[in-house]
C-alpha cells in the first residue's frame, strides 16, 4: 500500500483508577469518543484499563473479552486503530500485551519483551519474543512498551534493500517520575539512531503503590527533535507526521547504509 502523504496520531495522557477496569474503560471512552474523523491512531498508556500492577492472578483477562472488545468498539467509532497494553493471560501464562486493534475489528499484539525487574514484573509475566511491525495507511509502525526505552538493540531499525523496517517507533509506558529524565533523554535517542518519527505516551498520577508519574509524553521528529510535548497534564494532542519530510531525510542523510549488521539470536 502506498505510503499516506500524512498521518495523524492522538496521543491520550491520562490518570488512571488503581485496578479498576471499569472506572478506566468508562473515563477513556469519555475522553476519545469524539475523535472520530480526528485521527488514524489513537495511542494509550501501558496497562491502561488496571494502572501498572503485579496483581495478574486477580486482573489478567484473555483476548477478544471486556478489554479488547471495548478497544474494538471504540476502533469502529472512531474509525481509528487504537493502541495500548493490557494484562492478558493465555496459555497459562500472563503477559503485558499491547493490542493493536483496527476499525474493522483486526487485532494484532505485541508481547512487552523487557519486565522491568526492579518491580519484579519478570517474576509474574512471560517475556515476548517476537517484534513484530504494524502496517497503518502505508506507514509502519513498531511497538515498544515502557522498559523497552533502555535496550535499543531491540528497536533497531531494520533496512532491507534501502526500504526502512518501520517508519514509526512509539512506547506506551507506566514511567515513574523518579527516572524521568531517561525517558526525556532516550525517547529522542531512538528517533535519531533509527531515522524515525518517536513517540511517548507515559500516564500521570499516582498508583496504588505510591508511585508518582508526571507523563511528559511527547513526540520527536527523525532529527530527535521535539514536535509535541503534553507537559505534565492530563490531556490528547493531535499530532501529524509527514512522509515527505521523513523520506527526503532519509535519502539526504542515509546514516543508515553505514549501520552495523547483526541479528538477536
């Protein structure tokens, strides 16, 4: 398909009620429902629906039940793909899943590959293993959650033949406002070295283990410089990336035909 000249992103940074889907579901559909027309992809933070908890056994869910039929409806009214994680369980195991799921009801996933230890989420979540990439109006699209920030050996970008892996790399993240100023530092990073447009979607408020969180989503150019920037305040920004601009930088300064060759095994 044939890459759209532009396409346009609403990034949701938002509170979230401690464990409680309902409350969660109820308050983002408030806030997006009028999107419609508005956007072609909507993004969420990590564990949108529960808050970024370790309590699985009480919260996880599988595929196609409450969450994700909820993100389908809300696809289909808005005519927008929308994007976040979610505790899903499956095959006896839990997962910090981001759900990728289109108006006409498609879901695909991605299986958040780094547990961030330091809150023993590795001792209660199976790792992903696979990478894959979304293809949206001809834009592809990489899938990151949170931890993922810090190891960019797994977001690099793949080049085959002079044709980009992905054109877009975004992390729906729980970022404590403790470490902040990695997730300021190392966003930006990941455009620079990938060539690509970067997006940041982190919550606000504090969870119910006392940990704080002042989002600082924000958005960066291939340049790593910053085209959008939501503060510390709950709110949606619209933003729009352009192909031409992507492109002409990527034929102009081709960083990329000089890049290391390599394969995770």
């Amino acid at each position: 398909m044939e890459k759209s000249p532009e396409i346009r992103i609403a990034i949701v940074q938002t509170d979230l009620h401690w464990q409680d889907k309902t409350a969660n579901l109820a308050m983002l559909e408030e806030k997006i429902w009028g999107l419609k027309g508005q956007a072609d992809l909507i993004i969420l933070p990590e564990m949108f629906p529960t808050g970024f908890s370790m309590e699985a056994e009480k919260l996880a869910e599988p595929m196609n039940l409450t969450v994700c039929k909820w993100m389908k409806q809300l696809a289909a009214q808005t005519q927008a793909t929308i994007t976040g994680s979610a505790i899903i369980t499956e095959g006896g195991k839990y997962f910090n899943r981001l759900l990728w799921v289109n108006p006409d009801g498609y879901v695909e996933h991605y299986d958040k590959r780094h547990l961030f230890r330091m809150a023993n989420e590795h001792e209660t979540y199976s790792s992903g293993q696979k990478l894959p990439i979304f293809p949206l109006k001809g834009w592809e699209f990489c899938p990151q959650v949170c931890y993922d920030l810090r190891f960019p050996v797994w977001s690099r970008n793949g080049w085959d033949d002079g044709v980009a892996g992905y054109d877009v790399i975004f992390y729906v993240a729980s970022w404590p406002a403790a470490r902040v100023s990695a997730w300021d530092a190392l966003l930006p990073a990941r455009a620079i070295e990938n060539l690509s447009y970067s997006i940041g979607v982190n919550r606000v408020g504090t969870d119910g283990n006392g940990i704080d969180y002042v989002g600082h989503s924000a958005a960066y150019d291939f340049k790593g410089e910053k085209v959008s920037d939501l503060g510390e305040s709950e709110g949606i920004q619209i933003i729009s990336f352009s192909a031409k601009k992507l492109e002409e930088y990527r034929s102009k300064f081709p960083a990329w035909r000089d890049a290391d060759q390599f394969r995770i095994l």
